[in-house]
C-alpha cells in the first residue's frame, strides 16, 4: 500500500524477489515508479512478514517530501563488547532496547545507531544519550532511556553449592599436606 503526501491511497503489487532486492540494496529512500508514470520518494512504513518463512506479505510505503524531515525507526546496535572490561569479568549485557526513533531528513536517517559498551562496567547501564550520532539525524526518544546494563552473572543454588564443595576439598587437601 502506498499512501501519504497530497495524493490518494494506492493498493500496488510489487514482485517479492525485486522488492527483496530494492530494500537490500537501497537506504532509507526508494524512487518508486508505478506503470511507467513519475519516480515518487517513498519510505518504508512497516512490513508484514509471513510467520514462519520470514517472507515479506504486506509492505506499507508512505511518500516522502526530501525537503521535510519525518520520523523514523532505526536498529540500536551495541559494539565494542569484546572490548568491554566488565564483559570480561564476566559481565553479560542485557539489551533493553534494540530500536530508537530517530528525526531527519529522509536522505539522512542512519541504517542504525550505535552504542558502545567499550566503558561499562559490572553493575551500570547506558541510556540514549550515549548512543554515538554520527550523521544529521536526532534521536527523539527519551535522552535517560536505558538501552543496555551490564550486569554479574547470577548464580544458581546448584552452583553455589558446587562452589562450596569446591572450597571445602580445597581446604581438606591443604590441611592433609
């Protein structure tokens, strides 16, 4: 479907093997020509996948002024985890958040917005403040939003146990000696 602007809802029919190939292949504006007519901008609104294939059914295109910015929703991708002192404590990230809404131009909304876990340490989190904007765009979601925490790994009964054990076979070997 295609709507927005000054001009009426279309119901369209794409191809699915050249629509697949349009959205791997473009940003975040396609130039859509319907029979041949004019090249109109257009966005990608929302997408319908089937279930279990994972194949696109429905897909909503919204036309776009390139002179006006609109919103748009972007993947939070979060990197330098290998790199993080607290990962490698034994730290597991836990995303809280895997998208932001972001206000630009429609040439300039970024294919996603990064994170970096590079500084965090056991026990704090990141919010979207200190997600890196590269690139004329605004995240318009709440600055104080976490978006991952970095916490210790949680022990289970059974594993305190074992821990124990442990400790005391440590202590018996030590006093054999």
């Amino acid at each position: 479907m295609l709507y927005g602007g000054d001009a009426e809802p279309v119901s369209i029919s794409i191809n699915a093997r050249e629509l697949r190939q349009t959205l791997a292949a473009s940003g975040a504006v396609i130039d859509l020509s319907i029979d041949g007519g004019s090249a109109e901008s257009v966005v990608v609104k929302d997408t319908q996948r089937h279930p279990v294939r994972g194949e696109i059914m429905h897909v909503d295109l919204l036309r776009v002024d390139l002179k006006q910015k609109i919103e748009a929703t972007v993947p939070l991708e979060v990197v330098d985890a290998e790199e993080s002192a607290g990962i490698k404590q034994g730290g597991i990230i836990e995303h809280l958040i895997r998208e932001v809404t972001v206000e630009a131009l429609p040439t300039d909304i970024p294919e996603r917005v990064v994170v970096s876990v590079k500084e965090l340490q056991l026990g704090h989190s990141l919010t979207v403040a200190d997600a890196t904007i590269d690139g004329d765009f605004t995240i318009v979601d709440d600055q104080e939003l976490a978006v991952v925490n970095l916490r210790a790994p949680r022990k289970s009964g059974s594993d305190e146990a074992v821990d124990g054990e442990a400790e005391e076979g440590a202590e018996t070997a030590e006093s054999a000696e």
